[in-house]
C-alpha cells in the first residue's frame, strides 16, 4: 500500500460508529474519527445525550453524524442500530466497541446476580454480538475494522486479593468480562479475515466521567511508571491508527494504552 503516511490515517468517505459515545473515551474517540474524515454514529443508552454530542461533533468537523439510542447489553438493540446506520449512510466500516460498565459493590460475595449479568451483558455480550452483525456487513461491503476497547484489568493485574473486598475485588467482574472480550477479539480477527480486521485496545487509567465515582485510591499514580492518570484524548491516536489503513497489516491485537501499569505482564 503506497500512500503517504497523512493519507494512512485519513477516515474520509467512511462511516464509523462508537458505542458509549456520548461521553467519556467514546466522546474523544468520536471526535477524533470525524477530525480524520469519518461520518460517526453516537450509540449509547441516553438519545438526547447522543443528539447534543453529534451536533457538537457536526459544528465543530463539519462531517456528518448519527444519535442512535442503544443499550449495547440487548442483542435486539444491537441488530437494530447496524439496520439503522446501513439506512442513514449505508455502509458501516468502522465499529468502536467502547460501552462498558464498572459497578461498584460491597465485596464479591454480596456481588449481585443481577449486577453480575449487567455487567457482562455490557462488557462482552453486547459487543459480540454487534460485532458479529457489524462483521457481516462490513464483509458484503468490502472490509472493516473493528476496535474493541478492553482493560489493563483483563490482564489479572493483582486480581481478587483484598479478602473479597478489596479495590482489585470490587473490578473483578468487569475484569473478567474484558478477559472475555480479548478472547473475542483474537477469535473474530480469525473468523473474519481476510476482509475485516479485529483488534482491542487494553486501557489503562483515564480521567472520564466514571473517574468521579472511583473510591478512595482506587488508583495510586507512583504506581504508574508515567506518574499520570491519562485524559481521554491519549485514547484517539491509538483508535484512529487501528481504524485506518495505517494498521492495514495488524488483526488480532491487544495493544495496551497503560501508562506503562502491564509492562511487567
């Protein structure tokens, strides 16, 4: 692939959807798709939300853009917002997996049944499936790239110690729905080649809206060889890149944006 290394990010004439886009990573990353060229769906559960965050991104990138009102943990949700975007701009060629959710909860043993389900409907059932029916499309269509935004936790970073109640215990669902979500990730990018790429981005400590309901030290930034908590713009590059023709020979990645946390794994 010749193309100068500009031309290798450029999303122009593509549509790309990110779910959770309202707010948060799924904010930044929209918007950083639409700066490189991309039309954007915004998918999250909330439509005025998702409504006030495509206008921004229209007036600001000049590029056009959908709300889609989607609860990503609902298969029929999901099958839904991919008809949705085929008839707005009839083509899908980026999907962000981005949606997730980290309940908090006493300890894992009163860990709930119901918030145990909430929280891998989000984190990994909800993305398999739009991924399957967004790979489907992309596949009839010419190709795709599919980025799944996982976790440095999924890596079993000091998992469960804490007698069940500790900051690693009170992750541990979510971790290990994002361990499932990396499965996912390097199975599709087998299931689905040559056409559709599939890799997943390991994040590691961002300051989003989620952040202020973190408990107290939750995160210890001397334990971050670069001694920060990340803002939500050190996500794009990393997306764009995996979204573009500049990662056209990469399928199957876990690529960790951690400040350096899972160095040692």
């Amino acid at each position: 692939m010749d193309l100068e290394p500009r031309e290798l990010f450029d999303l122009a004439g593509k549509v790309a959807v990110v779910t959770g886009g309202s707010r948060g990573l799924g904010r930044s990353i929209a918007d950083g798709l639409a700066q490189a060229g991309a039309d954007v769906v915004i998918a999250s559960r909330k439509l005025d939300n998702c409504e006030r965050a495509v206008a921004e991104i229209e007036a600001s990138t000049g590029r056009r853009g959908l709300a889609v009102a989607c609860h990503v943990g609902k298969w029929e949700d999901c099958d839904r917002l991919v008809d949705q975007v085929v008839a707005c701009f009839g083509r899908v060629d980026v999907l962000v997996n981005n949606a997730g959710m980290s309940p908090l909860y006493p300890s894992l043993l009163e860990l709930s049944e119901e918030l145990f389900d909430k929280t891998v409907d989000v984190n990994f059932k909800g993305p398999f499936r739009l991924a399957c029916v967004a790979a489907e499309r992309m596949m009839a269509d010419g190709g795709g790239s599919i980025v799944n935004i996982s976790s440095i936790g999924s890596l079993g970073r000091g998992g469960g110690r804490g007698g069940g109640g500790g900051r690693a215990a009170i992750a541990l669902p979510y971790a290990c729905a994002k361990a499932a979500l990396n499965v996912m990730t390097t199975g599709m990018a087998q299931a689905y080649a040559p056409t559709v790429r599939v890799n997943a981005v390991l994040a590691g400590s961002f300051w989003t809206d989620a952040a202020k309901h973190w408990p107290p030290g939750m995160v210890d930034e001397d334990n971050i060889p670069l001694r920060r908590v990340a803002h939500p713009r050190e996500m794009v590059g990393t997306v764009t890149y995996l979204a573009s023709n500049a990662s056209s020979y990469t399928t199957g990645a876990l690529l960790r944006v951690d400040g350096g946390v899972a160095g040692g794994v």
